[in-house]
C-alpha cells in the first residue's frame, strides 16, 4: 500500500470527519486532534471533579433528609462523570496520573465557575439549575462530537445532568414561593450565578484560540457565543417564572432576531478567575491535593493487592 503522505492522510481524515464517521482511539488521527481533545477531556474531568466540592459543603447542611439524599446523589453522579471522562482521556494515551499531576500544579484547567463560592443553601438551588444547565447545553451538542468515546460519555452524562438541573430548579423554585427571606436568598444566588454561569461557556468566539479548529473537527459542534445565547434564551423564563429577576439590566428580547440581547460580559473577570485569582482558587486546588493524599493508602493498598494477585497468578 502506497505510503501516504501526512497530508493525504490528514485529507483522509478530515473527509471522514466531513462525512461524519466517528474517530475511535485505534484510528490515525492528526497529533493535534489529539492534543485538543486530551485538553478539553481532561479538563472537562477537572470540571467534574472540582465541581463536587462546592456542593459537598452542604451535604452535612441539607434542610431535610430528602434534601440530602438528592444532593449527595448529584455529588455522587459529578465524580462518576469525572472517573468516566479521565477514562475517555485515557483512550488518547494520556496518563491518569500525570493528568491529575496538572491539576493539583494549576497546569491544567477547570470550569472558572467552580471558583465562586456556595454561600447559601440557594446557591445549591442555583448551581444545578444554572451551572448544571449551562453544562447540558454544552454536553448536549458534545454528544455530536467527532471522537468516539467522548461522545458517548457524553450521552450517559447528560441524562444525570438533566436531573442535576431539574433538582436545582425545583430547590429555588420552593425558595422563591416560601417566606420574603427565602425568596430573596433565591434572588441572592441567581444575582451571583448568572454571570459566572454564562463565563462556562468561554470566551467570544472573535477570541476563542481553540473554536475554529475545533468546529473544523466537528469536536464543537455549536459555537462558543451561540451555546450562551441558548442559554439564556431558555432560561430567562424559566427565572421570571419563579418569580425572579435576571440580574442584567439591558436583557431584553429581541423581536427581530428572535434572542434575548443582554449586557457584554466581563472579560476582565473571567480571566482573574481563569488565570488563580478568583474567590476560591487556592482552596479548590488545596482541596483536591489533601484529597489526593489523604487516599494514597487506598491506591497503594489496591496496588500491593493486584501485585500479588498477578505474582499468584503466574506462579
Ligand atoms: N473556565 C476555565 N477555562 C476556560 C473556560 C472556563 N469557563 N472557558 C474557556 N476556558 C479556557 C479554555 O480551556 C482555553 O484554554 P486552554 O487552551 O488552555 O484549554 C481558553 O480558555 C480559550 O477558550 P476556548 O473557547 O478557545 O477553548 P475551548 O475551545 O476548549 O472551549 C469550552 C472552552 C467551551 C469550555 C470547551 O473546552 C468545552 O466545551 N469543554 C467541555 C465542557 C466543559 O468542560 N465544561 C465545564 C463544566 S463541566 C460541569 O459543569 C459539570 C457539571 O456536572 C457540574
């Protein structure tokens, strides 16, 4: 068989991504693809990960027991979807260990919106409706990704996610129809959410490095900006129906496009927040470092015993 050369078999390549076959771990791809997706899979994981603990806070802090079990539930769903996404990443060739490696050093990133801290026990109600939300709208176009195994990772996260969001809607939505002060805790955590919530989505696509090549290998399959404007086309009424106020005062629909128009976001937080400087950066990372030492004894106890098993084995 003639040789190709890269360029025939990255044209190859392409026009099986054109012709929308899915790219599995054993199939040539070009070492960039490779490269953008061990990126954004791995940070996704990150996400996942990081993700557990502004909720874990309020485990302990729940106002009743069914309150509990749906919050420990959701936490329990987030590290299974970090474990399921390091495994895709693993179909790439990276190493688990040198993954985490790059979080616990600020090396690797994770999803801004997990470094605002869960003050109030709505903030909870806000995080599944909002961040979980804004985490469908994104997987749901994922699930339409090029790569294989992420795409249907993404197929089984997103039916957890729509019940990360629903529990979250269904905790403001009590919030906002019970007494003045808990309508206005609701109100709080909606005014603190809202604008990290539409950070998830990244930067403009005028301003995103990674978007074109992205969309080009059918990883994006929306936009960075159209994502966002999604968003929040579906979930301003969602607040106004709970009775809350969207906290922009320039949102307003737009007859002629068929959008909401709402105010630019702040470019400048956002990469405070991206680049360690946000509200609980420090804490997030110290966390996962304390997490990853305090389980050693677990992995090196499961080590030693598949260690020995493999000696019994070939004895
Ligand atoms: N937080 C931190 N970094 C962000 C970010 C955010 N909200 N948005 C963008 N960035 C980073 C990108 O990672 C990229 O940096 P890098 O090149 O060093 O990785 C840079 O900013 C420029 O952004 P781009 O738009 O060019 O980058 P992408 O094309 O990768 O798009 C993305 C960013 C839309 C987040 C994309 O990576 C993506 O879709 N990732 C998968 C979904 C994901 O990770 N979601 C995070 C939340 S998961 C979650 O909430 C789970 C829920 O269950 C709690």
């Amino acid at each position: 068989m003639k040789v190709l050369e890269t360029t025939d078999l990255e044209q190859k390549f392409q026009d099986k991504i054109d012709r929308e076959v899915k790219i599995e771990p054993n199939d040539w791809m070009p070492d960039a693809y490779r490269k953008t997706l061990i990126r954004q899979m791995s940070q996704h994981a990150h996400s996942e990960v990081v993700g557990m603990l502004p909720e874990a806070n309020w485990i302990t802090r729940a106002p009743n027991l069914r309150r509990k079990a749906v919050l420990l539930a959701k936490v329990q769903d987030e590290a299974g979807h970090g474990l399921y996404l390091y495994s895709a990443t693993e179909t790439l060739g990276a190493d688990r260990e040198a993954t985490i490696d790059d979080l616990h050093s600020g090396k690797a990133k994770y999803s801004s919106i997990f470094n605002y801290p869960a003050l109030s026990w709505a903030d909870i109600g806000a995080i599944g409706w909002l961040v979980d939300g804004a985490a469908i709208m994104n997987q749901v176009a994922l699930c339409r990704c090029s790569y294989g195994p992420y795409a249907r990772a993404m197929v089984k996260i997103c039916k957890e996610e729509s019940f990360h969001q629903r529990q979250g809607y269904e905790l403001l939505t009590t919030l906002a129809n019970g007494t003045p002060e808990q309508k206005e805790l609701a109100q709080d955590a909606l005014n603190r959410f809202w604008w990290p919530a539409l950070m998830m989505f990244g930067p403009n696509d005028d301003e995103s490095p990674n978007s074109a090549q992205s969309m080009k290998w059918k990883i994006k399959r929306l936009s960075n900006d159209e994502l966002r404007q999604n968003f929040i086309d579906a979930t301003v009424p969602q607040a106004e129906l709970i009775g809350l106020k969207v906290p922009d005062e320039n949102l307003k629909w737009n007859e002629e496009t068929g959008h909401y128009d709402f105010t630019p976001i702040n470019w400048d937080e956002f990469w405070q927040v991206v680049n360690g400087n946000g509200p609980c950066n420090k804490q997030r990372i110290d966390a996962r470092r304390k997490a990853k030492e305090n389980g050693m004894w677990v992995r090196e106890a499961a080590l030693a015993f598949a260690e020995k098993r493999k000696k019994k084995q070939s004895a």
